[in-house]
C-alpha cells in the first residue's frame, strides 16, 4: 500500500535534505514490515549502523540525531555510511504500528552533520507519513512507548515500583478491603484509586471522590453523611450524602490527612459499622461502600503528633500503596511523554508531534516537583505552543524547564516578529495558567473576551477542545 506514495516523499526529502543513503520502514500487510531503502543499505542483511539507530529511535519514539557516527565508538564499529565516519538522522514513525516504522537518513563526514534544519523538514514529512499511516492502519493507531489497555484510566510506567503497584492493584481490585495511598500530589493517586474502581466488580457503582482539605468542617460532614430536613438552618430538605452515593461503589477520600478529629471519629464508625447516620437523624443506614484513601501528608508522624487516630489509619491501611515521586523513575518520563503527546495530537486532531533531542533532554533532566500532573500539563503546552510545526523545539518549554528561553529564534530578528513572538507566548503563558478557560484568562490578563479571541485567531493558537487540566 501507498508504496509510490512512500518513494515519492522520500525522494522530496533527499532534494531538501541531501543524504548518501536513506530507508522508510513501513508496515506492509499482515503486520510485515517492508523496507523501502537507497544508497547500498540492505534492511535484510548482517549488521549496519542503520539498524542501532533505528532501534533507538523506536525505543524512545522520538528523533535520533547523530552528528558524528565517529564520536559512537559502537555505532561506528558496524559499518557507517561508505565505512567513513558520518552522520544519521532517524525519525519513528509511531503511526506505523507496534513493530514501528521509521524513516532514516545518514551521509558521510564530507557532507556534514544533520542540522537543526534538517530535522524539521524531515519531522513535517514523518508527520506527514504518520498522518497516511493511522489512515490506513485502521485503529487510527498512534501508539508507541505506552502499554496496551487503553480505556479513559490508562497507567503508564515501566519502573520497578510502578510494576508492584500494578501487581498490587490487580491483587486488590476483586476485594473490598480498604486500599491507603501515599504519595507527593500529582504522582497519580487519583488516578490508582480510580483505576482499582473500573477494574473490579464495583465499576457498576460509583466512584465518588471527595478532597477533605478542600471543604471546610462543618460542610464536610453532611457532605459526607448527608442530613435530615431541619438538621441546621439552611437544610430545607433531606439529602444523601457522599459515601451513600458511593454504595455498591467506591469512596474515594483524597488529603485525608486534613480530616478533623471530629469528623476521623465518625469516618471509623462508618468504616466499622457499615454504615452510616445522616446528620438530624439516629437510624443508621447500611452502606456498602469500598473506601481508598490518599494523602501526601506523613500519616505515621501526623498519628505521633495526635492529629490523627491510629484506630482509624490501621482500619484505612488495610492495604497500603506508595507511588514513587517522578524524579525517582526517570525510566518512565519518555513513555509518559509520549503517552500524552499521543493523548493531546489525537484531543486536538493532529499528527503526534517529535521533540527535538535538545528538548527532549531537558524535559528527561528535570525534577518535576509536581510529577506526573506537571510533565502531562508541559507536554500539552508544547502542544499548544508548537502548533504551527511539526517539531517542539526548546524554545516551546516554560522557562522552569528551560531556563535559557530568552534567546529569540530566528523569526524575530526583526522588531515586528519579535513583539508578535512576544505577544504569542505571553498568550500562551496566560492561558496554560488559566487552564485553556478563555474567559478567566481574558480578566487575568485586562483584556476583554472579544480582544482575546481576536488575538488567539491572529495567532493561530488551537485551544485544546477538553479544558481539563487540572491544577496542582
Ligand atoms: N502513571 C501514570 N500514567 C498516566 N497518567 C498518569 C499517571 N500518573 C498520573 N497520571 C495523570 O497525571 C494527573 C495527576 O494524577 P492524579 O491521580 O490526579 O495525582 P494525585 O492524586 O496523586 O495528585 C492525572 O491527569 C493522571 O491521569
Ligand atoms: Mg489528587
């Protein structure tokens, strides 16, 4: 399929982008993949640096750029390009499938190295080919670096800790017993306890999820337990409450290390009796409820210091889950970016753009102090920003993440590019802070709505359709 298609933009590449030898790797039928290569480089036969470089580009799914096969004691060894140190350009073709496609170029020393240059072109043509692939793929498969599953709550993570969490949570998720889990906020404590939920007979139930530090006590109780009509003023009628939502369900209680003395006493009630009173009323009501609990907090040193009951975190950790920090599993920040570039290319209706390997390698430098949730807002900003290209390049990273962003690119040498370059990122900042919403970042910024999508349009930023990123 599509193989004339495949020669034709290979052949556009080389006049733009010369190189001695080149190779498309694409599926072919039955989940073969066919070669389609020029220059002397044999796919099929023994050992060549194509291969190495192929391989990685695949691995990470993302760029390769080699500007000196010679400086690669290992790479070089197998037979660079004309047996002469040179240069090797790769990019993935994720679109192609699980075995992966790639589209390679390398030349020799005399040529030159691969430029910057260069790599955009080639990342338009990859995205160009990656568009024709998940047409013809079927699935509309973009997936590579991520696991299978799918589904709304998908985990991603190949590190050591990560892969006892999945044991844990397959081990856990047919009974009922009470599941703790700690971790730094955004590290995906939501996202296990809601995974445990779908993957286990309760997911007909409900899974309600309440954050204890975010609603002040006296609220919070007949949140939770509910009331009779004229248990307070203001009760002018009866209401359920959370946990009897959640029956036949799962209760999700997030930060429960900000739950009061008061309101721990009546949570180990529940937990013990089954069941729960409404506020106003003394009858108990059964409730069959599943509860997951999660915090941030030092519970073991909250319960020193008495803020916390041991009665009820012995009953609450049952079952105990840590999710390690991101800086402790540098392993999965490329599946993970890669599993949101996917998420966010397919949100927005695009080819899943490349990072360049400056970008990338600040991004796997990073300590993500807000973990999983500030790499997924990161990734999607870039998305945002690179809007106009295939490739994000460092210069689209937030200054924490790239703190030499000043310098200007070459656009806006001149005083007219320079201030719409300005104007386009200072939108871009003040609507990624503002969570994409149009109207909360028009007052933030003291302009009005109209103004602001004026400016959106001039600037061709796309707005990602689901605003729901979450803050920290
Ligand atoms: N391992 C992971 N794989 C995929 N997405 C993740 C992972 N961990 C966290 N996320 C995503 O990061 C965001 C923050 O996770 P969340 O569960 O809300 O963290 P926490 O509750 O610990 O603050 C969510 O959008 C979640 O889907
Ligand atoms: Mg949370």
């Amino acid at each position: 399929m599509n193989e004339a298609l495949f020669s034709r933009v290979l052949e556009i590449v080389m006049e733009e982008v010369p190189a001695r030898r080149s190779l498309v790797l694409v599926p072919g039928a039955a989940g073969a993949r066919r070669a389609r290569a020029s220059g002397g480089i044999d796919w099929e036969a023994g050992p060549d640096v194509c291969r190495d470089i192929v391989a990685k580009a695949l691995e990470s799914g993302q760029p390769v750029l080699v500007r000196d096969l010679g400086a690669h004691p290992d790479l070089s060894a197998r037979g660079a390009p004309d047996r002469v140190p040179g240069s090797a350009l790769c990019l993935p073709l994720p679109a192609g499938g699980a075995e992966g496609g790639a589209i390679y170029l390398d030349r020799s020393a005399a040529d030159g190295p691969f430029t910057a240059a260069d790599l955009e072109f080639l990342a338009a043509a990859a995205g160009f080919l990656n568009f024709i692939l998940a047409g013809t793929a079927g699935g509309g498969g973009s997936c590579n670096g991520g696991n299978g599953g799918g589904g709304p709550s998908q985990i991603v993570g190949r590190n050591g800790a990560f892969r006892k969490v999945r044991a844990l949570i397959e081990k856990v998720r047919n009974t009922d017993a009470p599941v703790f889990i700690s971790g730094e906020s955004g590290t995906g404590k939501e996202l296990v306890a809601r995974t445990i939920h779908e993957s286990g007979p309760r997911r007909n139930g409900q899974f309600v999820a309440v954050n204890c530090g975010a609603i002040p006590d006296p609220l919070l109780e007949s949140e939770l337990f509910g009331h009779a009509r004229g248990a307070f003023t203001g009760a002018a009628r009866e209401k359920a409450g959370l946990i009897e939502e959640a029956d036949r369900g799962t209760f999700f209680l997030d930060e429960i290390g900000d739950l009061t003395l008061n309101l721990q006493a009546k949570l180990l009630r529940a937990l013990e009796e089954r069941s729960i009173r409404r506020l106003g009323e003394t009858r108990p009501r059964a409730v069959d409820v599943r509860f997951v609990s999660a915090t941030n907090k030092d519970l073991d040193n909250e319960v020193r210091e008495g803020r916390f009951r041991e009665d009820l975190y012995y009953r609450l950790k049952i079952i105990v889950i840590e999710l390690p920090p991101l800086r402790e599993r540098r392993e999965d920040l490329v599946p993970l970016i890669n599993h949101f570039a996917d998420r966010y290319a397919r949100e927005m209706r695009r080819p899943r753009p490349y990072f360049s390997p400056p970008a990338l390698e600040m991004l796997l430098r990073y300590a993500w102090p807000g973990n999983v949730r500030e790499l997924q807002n990161e990734v999607r900003r870039c998305l945002v920003l690179a809007s106009d290209g295939n490739l994000i390049r460092e210069e689209h990273l937030s200054p924490a993440i790239n703190p030499r962003r000043e310098s200007f690119p070459e656009s806006s040498r001149r005083f007219a590019g320079a201030r719409a370059d300005f104007e386009k990122r200072f939108l871009l900042e003040a609507l990624a802070r503002c969570e994409f919403r149009r109207g909360r970042t028009a007052a933030e910024i003291g302009i009005t709505r109209q103004g602001l999508f004026k400016l959106i349009r001039k600037h061709g930023i796309e707005v990602p359709r689901k605003a729901e990123v979450e803050a920290g």
